[in-house]
C-alpha cells in the first residue's frame, strides 16, 4: 500500500543526496521497492527508502552513514511523544470546558441582569 506521504523519485533523491538514477537501479535491481502510480511515477515509502539509504542528515561528516538508532530507543521515544500528545489533548479539552462553563455563567449573568433591569 502507497501511502500519502509517499516520496517522488525527485523528492526521494534529494532525501537521500542521491541522484534519481542511483534510485532507479535500485528499483530495478530490487534493492529498493517502489510502486507507479497512476501517471507512471515512482513512489517510494519513507520507511523503504531510509532503510536502504540513510537520509542526508544521518550521513557523518566524511559521507559515510551515521550511526542508526536502536529500535527499543525509537519505539520508546514514540511511546512518549504520544503520551505527550495525549495530555497535551486533555489539556486542551478541558481549557475548552473552561471556557464554555465561563461563557455560560457570564450568559447566565448578563440574563439575569437583564431580567433584573427591566
């Protein structure tokens, strides 16, 4: 399945500070998979792509592949940032409580001010 974050071969290169050719072997070599879609362009899932070739910001200083990540330490930096996100929401539903409860007391105010004035 190609998803919607899928790369072009252009945007997959410059991902990688490889030239398109250098992706198209890999395809055609079975290095890399990629999938056309329905104008016959490549497409190439992140995932795919940086499990071949290390993203131009993983590359050392010399060009060579930077040290990866342990899959537990990345897994465990995921679980996290949801977690982040997940109060983060809580936070917010609730402010938006606030803010509803405030507005109907002040409405329930104004009214009754309004009932009182007349």
């Amino acid at each position: 399945m190609v998803s919607r974050m899928s790369y072009t071969i252009e945007a997959a290169a410059t991902a990688t500070g490889l030239n398109k050719k250098t992706l198209l072997r890999a395809i055609k070599s079975g290095k890399l998979t990629g999938t056309k879609d329905e104008r016959g362009e490549w497409l190439i899932e992140p995932a795919e792509l940086h499990h071949v070739f290390p993203a131009v910001a993983e590359r050392s200083a010399d060009g060579g592949a930077a040290p990866r990540y342990a899959e537990a330490d990345v897994e465990a930096l995921g679980a996290q940032i949801e977690a982040l996100l997940r109060q983060a929401g809580a936070r917010l539903r609730q402010q938006l409580d606030d803010v509803r409860r405030h507005r109907g007391d002040a409405m329930a105010f104004s009214g009754e001010a309004e009932a009182g004035s007349s």
